[in-house]
C-alpha cells in the first residue's frame, strides 16, 4: 500500500530526472559543437559543420551570436552550421524540430544583431517556417536595408497570411518600393492594378567609350608593345 | 530606326510565320537598310558578359561555318574594364554596354549570346525573348526549378531560337558514341556512370571588402540576394558558390550528363529519385559547392541509372586512363572527365562531353551495316543554332532538353545540401514529399532582375 502510494511521487522523479538527464545531454552537444565551430583548425570546424544537423534548436543561438565573431572562418563556420541545423529541422515528418528551430531563429531576429547575420536569419526562415514568421517578416518591410529580403522572404513563405501581409505592404510601404512588393504579389499568382514592372527599363550607365578605327589600331598598337616590352623582361 | 519601320518589321514576321506556319527569319539588317534590302543580310549578335568565356565563344563563332553570316554590334558587362579591354578585340563601331536591357531595346539586334555566370543566365534568357531575340546561353541553363520552367515558356511562347551551351551534343564523336549506342553494341544499357575530378577549396580564404571600382558589385549580383562584396566570388569563380556556378556537377555535369541524357533518348524525361551520398563541402572559405559528391538518379521504364561521381584528388581514382592515340587522331586534352556506359552485351566510354568529346578506339571504328540506326549529326553548335533561327528547327541542345539537364544538376545539389534522398515527380514536375525541398524548387529573385 505505502509503495503504491509513493510510486506516483517516484515516477514523477524519474521524469525529471530524465529530463534533466536530457538537458545536460543537448547543453553538452551544444558546447561540443561550438568548441568545435571555434577551433583554429578548419578540418576541425568542419567536423563541427558537418555533425551540427541533430544538435538542433539549443544551438541556434549561441550559433547566431557567434555568426559576428571578430575571426573570419569561425563566424562563417558558425553560419554554416546553423545552415545545416535549418536543414536537418526541415527533413520531411520532423515538424516539432521544425518549429523549435524556427521558433528560437525568430527570437534571433527579433535581439539586436549585425544587418547580415539578420538577412541570413530570414533566409533559414524562409526555409522552414509558416504563418509563424509572417508578422516578425513582414514588419522589417518598414527596415531600409531589409525590407528587398523580407519582401522576398514573404514571396516563399506559404499560405494565406503572407499573402495578406504583401497585399498589406502594398499599400503601406515607401511608394517607391512598392513595385518591388507588387512583383511578389504577381509572382504568387495575384492581379496588381499599378505598380508596373521595370524590369526591361535599362539604367545603368557605362563610361566605356566606342572604338572607332583610329582607336582601335592605337589598343593594337599599345597591346602589341606591352607584350614585346613583356617579352623583353623576361629575356633579361 | 524609326519606330514605324520596328512595327512594320514585327507585322511582317508575324505575317510570314503566320503564312507559312513555321518561324521565318529576317534579318534584322535588312529592315536596318531601307532602300538597300538584303545588302546586308548578316544576323547581328550582341555579347552580353564578356569575360573569358563570353569572348571564346564569340571567336568560336567567328571561326564556324556560320562566322560569316554573323556581325557582332555590341557587347555587355558590369565591369568597365573586362568591357574595354574586349571591346578592342571586336570591330569597330562595337557599342559597349553595361545593362544588358538596352541591348534588347535595340530593334537591330536579332540574337544575343549569354555568357554570364549562371544565376544570370534564367533572367536573360526571359528578358531576350519577350524582347523577341534568338538566344545563346551559356550552360548550365537554369539553377533552379522554376528558372527553367520559366525560360521554355518564354522561349516558347516568343517562337525564338534557342541554343544552350553544352555543345558535346556537337561533336564527331559524340555523334560516333550515339550511333554506336543506339545500334545495339552494348546492347540495352542500364547504366551510365559519369565521373569528374573534384570542386577546388579556397585554401586563402579573404575577408568581404568594398568591390573595386571598375566593378557594379549590385549589377554582378542581379537576382541573387544581396550580400556584401567578397573578391573569391568572381570572376571565374562564380562557379564554386552554390548559388551561382553550383561546383563541377552544374559546370561539367551539363556536358556529360547531357550526352547520356541524350544518347540514352531521355530528353523529357526525369529520374524518379535522386541521392547524394559521400558528400564532401569546402573546410572554409566563402566557397560552398560540394567538393566531392555522388549523386545516384534512378529512371523508370525504362530503368537506368544515371550516376555523377566527383571524387578523387586530381581525377577519378576508378576513371579510365587517356587512350592513346595516332598523331593524326583527334588527341584526348581533358582526360578527367568522361563517362562509361554499361549494357547487358559490354561496355563503352568516352572522355570529355563538352567542345571536347572522345569516343574510345571501338566506338570510332565501328562501322555501320547495312540498315543499321543513324543519329541526328549536329553541323556545329553555332552552325545548328543559326539553322533554327533561319528555319524554325529545334536546336540540338533545345531549352527543353537543356533545362532537363539542369534540372538534374540542381536535385543533386540540393540533395547534398539537405543529405537526404529526394523523390521527383518528372509529370508533375516537382519534388515530392518534402516541404523544405519543394521550397528551394525556387528562389525569389531581387527586384528589377525578376521574371
């Protein structure tokens, strides 16, 4: 009798244990991972590239932070590494990773982090997430140097609110991005009145000049003697 | 030209398609002229990216059959200096340009060739024919799933000639292996094994850095999204980033995997799966395509299967060594590439699968018997484009087939990216069962450079 009354208290015990035992295993796989992604030796970030897929949703943050490291390869490491994290999160029936991925890159985006690492954050989003990222998105619309990204991002996300929130955009973004805002509505099968597309308006303006005869017979004859002053150098 | 004299031109070649039921070509130097029709009857060709490659061509061009039925007019690039310096290899009077769009405005320009880094080559291609120019792209045709649907549209829909580079459709011995395949000598084949040496790594990675000043970092960049300058982007190796070259399996892959695709009678079709196994990314650097990969297409009814194996350190360790051959023999310069064909009766293999292709010694000599299968024998890459803007006639390595190559050399990618197994529905035209990866069948691309 008193065993049976004791074994809810025992099985509730095992489960925090169990979770525990759980946390210290990721908190482990994620210091691992990032001691790796932080080694000098790039065979060894690699090897931290390669396996960080199964650590997961733990890792995205101290990932992200690590994506503004001063040092070049470990920063672009930490990138590639959370690339194969999005990756892993997004193989087919693994919708809670999924969403635990997408959930703690959101809260990345939202903390104060560098415009690249920003616009990289998107893109993993673009990837995996669904009406979820659609506000946090859309919003940046209003971000100067992330609004093209977010307008992209919202043009791949699917479903009915990413479209509301173009047709939104639309009418509330800077009138001259709003083009831009009506590509994607067009790119995902919706009528714009206005807004038409520039794409085949040329703008951009060469300094490089036509060779007439004369000109051209001048870069022959300038061509020609580089390469025989080039000759002489290196008969000398 | 006046505008009157461009609406007169465009009613008149709808009036002869229309009239005749097939494409009718008109030189475009003809209307240029008026009062001296047919003095000029060249068709004028514009180069947009003249780099390297874009400037090859031209003189391969130059050097065809057809060299004398073409005039170059105007060149493009985003770099002013690569522009300059090209443009003293071309005659006189060639305009430069630095935004590909004027060239389309420009009613005297019947054709253009692309020759830019892949991710251009999609956006182009559309623009160019709804622009109602004849087309050479560069291969491969597309990067992603989308681009390429895209482009047979506007091909089609603007009835242009289109011609994509992968010109060991071209070559003699090509044409010898095809022959040899399709009349049974090794009997039915169920599989090609195609392999390549690797994709470099970046062992001197740098830092991202403003772009020089001769270079319109955002113009180079186009549709992809924008990311700071870095001088390992370009110019030539554009073909190690993912997003833009996609490493040796889009860059030689569009070769070899167009030949079997070719000769194996696959055009139109797709595989059923697609897996990357043993695959093997850049240590570091900005590089990113797979360094070593092997990618398994499995095709049903007919079965075959088509592998890519990129391994190996200078070549492939499996790959058959150079054959020997004659002084007077076409000689092997590229032996590092190249596939093997299995059948249910032997086995054959030739090097190369681009402006390079080399058939080994049985295939070359064998000779048809009586009533045996010939093959279609392409004149020349060039030669069997301009065929298709004077008559209408399908190119050899049409848009349809070459965005079916490509098609193959994005599924593999993205298979390594993702390290799992991808299924392909060819008839529904889409990865199946797999959201992440139906996503990446496309890429929003960065306003004006889009569709």
């Amino acid at each position: 009798m008193l065993a049976k009354k004791l074994e809810p208290v025992s099985a509730a015990a095992a489960a925090v244990t169990a979770l525990a035992a759980e946390s210290k295993a990721a908190e482990d796989a994620v210091g691992q991972l990032l001691a790796k992604i932080k080694d000098k030796s790039d065979k060894v970030r690699y090897e931290g590239i390669s396996g960080a897929g199964p650590v997961g949703a733990a890792a995205v943050k101290p990932l992200v932070q690590t994506m503004a490291d001063g040092e070049m390869e470990v920063a672009r490491a930490a990138r590639r590494a959370l690339w194969n994290i999005v990756r892993y999160a997004g193989r087919p029936k693994a919708r809670k990773e999924s969403a635990a991925v997408v959930k703690e890159l959101l809260a990345a985006l939202a903390a104060d982090a560098p415009v690249n690492v920003k616009r990289e954050l998107m893109w993993m989003i673009s990837e995996l997430a669904g009406d979820e990222a659609v506000e946090p998105i859309a919003a940046l619309i209003q971000h100067k140097d992330l609004r093209e990204d977010a307008r992209m991002v919202l043009q791949r996300l699917p479903g009915k609110k990413s479209l509301a929130a173009l047709r939104t955009a639309l009418e509330t973004a800077p009138e001259e991005f709003r083009p831009n805002i009506a590509v994607s509505l067009r790119a995902r099968g919706q009528k714009v009145a206005g807004y038409p597309s520039a794409n085949l308006e040329p703008t951009l303006q060469t300094k490089v000049q036509v060779l007439d005869a004369a000109a051209l017979a001048q870069a022959e004859k300038e061509a020609k003697e580089t390469k025989q002053s080039k000759r002489k150098g290196k008969k000398q | 030209m006046s505008g009157k004299m461009q609406l007169n031109r465009r009613r008149f070649l709808a009036a002869a398609g229309a009239a005749f039921g097939a494409p009718y070509f008109i030189p475009s130097s003809v209307f240029a002229a008026p009062g001296r029709p047919g003095a000029n009857e060249r068709i004028t060709v514009a180069l947009i990216g003249a780099g390297g490659r874009g400037n090859g061509l031209m003189k391969e061009l130059d050097r065809s059959d057809v060299g004398h039925e073409a005039q170059t007019v105007a060149i493009c690039d985003v770099d002013e200096n690569r522009l300059a310096n090209s443009l003293k290899s071309y005659e006189p009077g060639v305009k430069p340009y630095r935004d590909y769009r004027y060239i389309l405005e420009r009613k005297d320009i019947d054709a253009v060739v692309i020759a830019t880094p892949d991710h251009w080559h999609a956006v182009m291609t559309v623009h160019a024919a709804e622009c109602g120019k004849h087309i050479y792209v560069e291969k491969p045709a597309c990067c992603t799933i989308e681009e390429g649907k895209k482009m047979i549209e506007a091909v089609n829909k603007a009835k242009v000639a289109c011609q994509v580079g992968s010109q060991g459709r071209s070559q003699p011995e090509a044409y010898m292996m095809h022959r040899y395949l399709v009349n049974g000598n090794i009997g039915k084949v169920s599989k090609v094994w195609a392999w390549h040496y690797v994709s470099p790594s970046d062992n001197s990675p740098v830092p991202d850095s403003d772009p020089p000043p001769e270079l319109d970092w955002d113009a180079w960049l186009g549709p992809l999204r924008w990311r700071p300058y870095n001088r390992r982007y370009l110019p030539g190796s554009f073909r190690w980033m993912m997003e833009s070259g996609g490493g040796q399996i889009r860059d030689r892959g569009a070769h070899v995997m167009s030949c079997a695709m070719w000769w194996m009678g696959a055009d139109g079709t797709g595989p059923v799966t697609v897996e990357a196994k043993n695959v093997v990314f850049p240590t570091q650097g900005v590089w990113d395509a797979c360094v070593e990969m092997e990618v398994t297409y499995e095709f049903k009814n007919p079965d075959w299967t088509l592998i890519w194996a990129q391994k190996g350190e200078k070549t492939h360790p499996d790959a058959p060594p150079a054959e020997e051959r004659a002084p007077n023999e076409n000689q092997i310069s590229r032996p590092g590439y190249g596939a093997i064909y299995f059948g249910d009766k032997g086995q054959c293999h030739h090097w190369g699968g681009d402006g390079g292709t080399w058939a080994e010694k049985k295939v070359r000599e064998w000779q048809p018997g009586p009533g045996a299968k010939d093959v279609r024998k392409s004149p020349g890459h060039f030669e069997d484009w301009f065929e298709g803007i004077k008559t209408g006639a399908k190119t050899i390595m049409n848009i349809e087939a070459a965005v079916g190559v490509a098609n193959l050399t994005i599924l593999g990618n993205l298979s390594a990216i993702l390290g799992r197994k991808l299924q392909w529905d060819q008839e529904k035209y889409t990865i199946v069962g797999d959201a992440e990866a139906q996503r990446l069948m496309s890429r929003p691309q960065r306003y004006p450079w889009v569709f």
